[in-house]
C-alpha cells in the first residue's frame, strides 16, 4: 500500500517512514501541507497519514482540500491524523473535514501498527467495492444497450404487426365501419380486420391469443396474414381463391380450419390458443353469420324506435383445443341503422380502483348511449369510458373494438 505521510518535523517523517517501510509499505514524504496536497495529487497515495499543526496549509484544511478532489472521481483515500489534540471539539472538527482516525502524539509503534492495518483493510474493501461498482456500471451500460435494441426491435415488429390492420375500409352505401386497437405492450396478442369479400358481403374478424409479448404476437401475425390473403389458392376466407371472384368459406368452416393449422399442445410449457369471432355481412340480406370460438359474441344495438340491445355470449371451445371440435356458425338479422360491435376481453375486464370489472353490461349500456353519435364516434368514445373507468391506469391487457352499421 502506498502512504503519504505529511509532517514538518524531521524526526518524525525519518522515524514513521522507517516503521512503514519495515511494514511492508511503500512511502512518500513531505514535509508541510502545501508540498503535501501537491505529493497528494502527484502520487496517489491509498492513505495519508498527516500531522494536524503545518506552516502554509494545517492538517484540517489539507484534508478537506483532498476530499473536494476526490469527490469528483470517487476515489477513495483513508487519513490518518497525528496530533496532540484530545479535545471532543477537535476530534469533530476533524471527523467533518474528512479524517477517518486518529493517532495521539507522541506515536507509540504499537498503536500506529494497528490502526495502519486497520486502514489498510478498509483500503481492500474499498478498491473490491470499486471494482464490482465498475463491474456493475459495465453491465448496466450493456443491459441499457440490450433494452435499446431489444426497444427499436419491438417497434419495427409493433410497425409489421399494425400493417395487418385495417388499412382502407369498405366504400358501400350499405354499411359503415369503424375500429379501434389499444395494445397493452408494444406488441399484441389482438387483432381485427375488415374484409371486402365481394360486393356484396363483407368479413369481420376479431382474435385475442392467450398471452402477451413476442410470442403471442408472433400467432396474431400469422393469423392475420392468412386473413388478409385473400386471392391466394390457400385463403383461409376463400375456397381454392384466384383469378376471379371464389366462393366464400362459411364462418364455420374456417373456425375448422384454423383448428386445423393451429393444434394447442397441452404438454407444452407454454400453452398457447386463441378465441376469434369471424362472421360475414351480407350486404343486401343486412344478415350476419359468425362463428365464436370461445370469443365473446357480438353486440347488436337496434335502430330506434327499437333502441334494444342484445348480448351474444361467447361459443366454446377456442381455437386448438380439441382436434375435432363442433364450432357453431349463427346467424343474426340486421335492420336498417342497426349497429353489430365486434370486441375482445380487454375492453370490459378493465378495473377501477376498487377492483371492480367494467364488465359486459356497463359495456353495452354504454354502446346503447352512444346511439346518436357516429359509428366512429362510439366507438372512439366506448375505448375512452373504458380508459377512464381505470382512472388513467395502464391498460393491463390489449383492447380491440370493431364496430359495423348498416345503412
């Protein structure tokens, strides 16, 4: 350990010198306060062991100038004080410049041994602190770097996986649309889509994969993608789709088929399926036909002077579970201003700060009330009571909200 040792008398630096050295140390001298802070910031020294009454600079304002030039680096440097003061005044005045023992003149070998140890100690752990503290900030900077890149990741795949949402709505005089899509994380295990069949029919469709984050994301994706694939020979919406218009699966044939392709592994760690709703508007018939694999049902709010609101509930079993399930396929009439919403869980399993669910009811009450507004507007306004009923909390699950009116 290398020691500073700061003392205008002679006699005194010849004779601690000799001790430090025979200890095993090395050691610079000087022989005031001012040639000390100047060794100080020359040599570096582990510890400083310092006489309190020098010409020039004493040992108290030597000491604080130290530790202000320290402060900056953090490095640590341990101080010895001699003196002959005994005072409680002056072992306070001391202590608050930053000394970290005492020696009592005369120095007595016995006495400077021990507490040279015992600095040299505190030394170790000091320099064994700073370099796990440096370990950690080096670890620190590479998980910041990770998040970083694992952040600009996830944004380009939230800008891939919001390309499969609904780009440009139907143009009919039929119908109108409109939707909303909140995510929980950057990346979601919803999605939606509007689909323009033909002319004359339209295909909703709603999903909610189990979960959240990549994985999740990565099944809403594909998914998506067999949904939006409409003139492709394997459409999952189109039966042997290509040149020309061909015929449109039925909502429960395609239920079967995603069953198909998407088989839930139960032994698996992470067992992973989704419920959907996926119905077809027929235009002119103003009938939807859709299928729920496990999903909640659709909401169908009346044109006045009717105004009735109606609830379907959700048709087990979700997508993958059993290998030969029995989807039902259902069939709701519209009349003209009627409106049908299509939606996942997240929108009425939102909770206050009581922990009560906005639930189902409060959810089509509140579409009810919102007759008058626009289709757009209700369902912009529907997301925000939603929102506001957490009291601003974050969203805790991914919302989806797909609304559809007939002209």
């Amino acid at each position: 350990m290398k020691v500073l040792l700061i003392d205008d008398d002679r006699v005194t630096r010849i004779r601690v010198c000799a001790l430090l050295e025979e200890w095993g140390h090395r050691t610079v001298t000087a022989a005031d306060g001012l040639e000390g802070l100047s060794a100080f910031r020359r040599e570096r020294p582990d510890l400083v062991l310092t006489d309190w009454l020098m010409p020039g600079l004493d040992g108290v304002e030597l000491v604080q100038r130290m530790r202000e030039e320290t402060a900056a680096t953090g490095r640590f440097v341990y101080v010895i004080m001699l003196t002959a003061r005994t005072d409680t005044a002056d072992l306070v005045q001391g202590f608050e410049a930053g000394v970290n023992d005492f020696i009592k003149k005369p120095v007595e070998n016995e006495e400077l041994e021990a507490r040279i140890r015992a600095g040299a100690r505190i030394v170790d752990l000091e320099r064994a602190l700073a370099k796990q503290n440096r370990a950690l900030s080096a670890a620190n900077r590479e998980i910041t770097a990770a998040n970083w890149r694992m952040r600009k990741e996830l944004k380009a795949a939230a800008k891939i996986q919001s390309s499969f949402l609904p780009t440009q709505l139907p143009n009919s005089e039929r119908a109108s649309f409109a939707w909303r899509y909140e995510p929980c994380e950057e990346l979601s295990g919803d999605t939606l889509n509007i689909l323009p069949l033909d002319p004359g029919r339209v295909g909703l469709f709603v999903m909610d994969v189990s979960g959240h984050g990549v994985s999740a994301a990565l099944l809403s994706v594909h998914v998506s993608r067999l949904f939006t694939r409409l003139d492709d020979p394997d459409s999952i919406v189109r039966h042997g789709a290509g040149p020309g218009l061909a015929p449109i699966e039925t909502p429960q044939d395609v239920a079967t088929r995603l069953n198909e392709l998407f088989p839930c592994d139960p032994t698996g760690e992470d067992i992973q399926y989704f419920t959907m709703v996926y119905g077809v508007l027929d235009l002119e018939r103003r009938r939807f036909n859709y299928t729920s694999a496990g999903h909640p049902g659709p909401i169908i709010v009346r044109s006045q002077p009717s105004g009735e609101t109606i609830v379907h509930q959700a048709d087990p079993p979700a997508v993958g579970f059993f290998r030969r399930p029995n989807f039902a396929e259902r069939s709701v009439e519209l009349r003209p201003g009627d409106r049908l919403y299509l939606y996942t869980d997240g929108i009425f399993e939102v909770t206050n700060d009581r922990g009560e669910a906005f639930g189902k009811e409060r959810l089509a009450s509140t579409l009810s009330a919102l007759r008058d507004r626009s289709l757009e507007e209700s369902v912009n306004l529907m997301l925000d009571a939603a929102r506001a009923w957490t009291g601003g909390k974050k969203l805790e699950d991914d919302v989806s909200l797909l609304g559809a009116e007939v002209a």
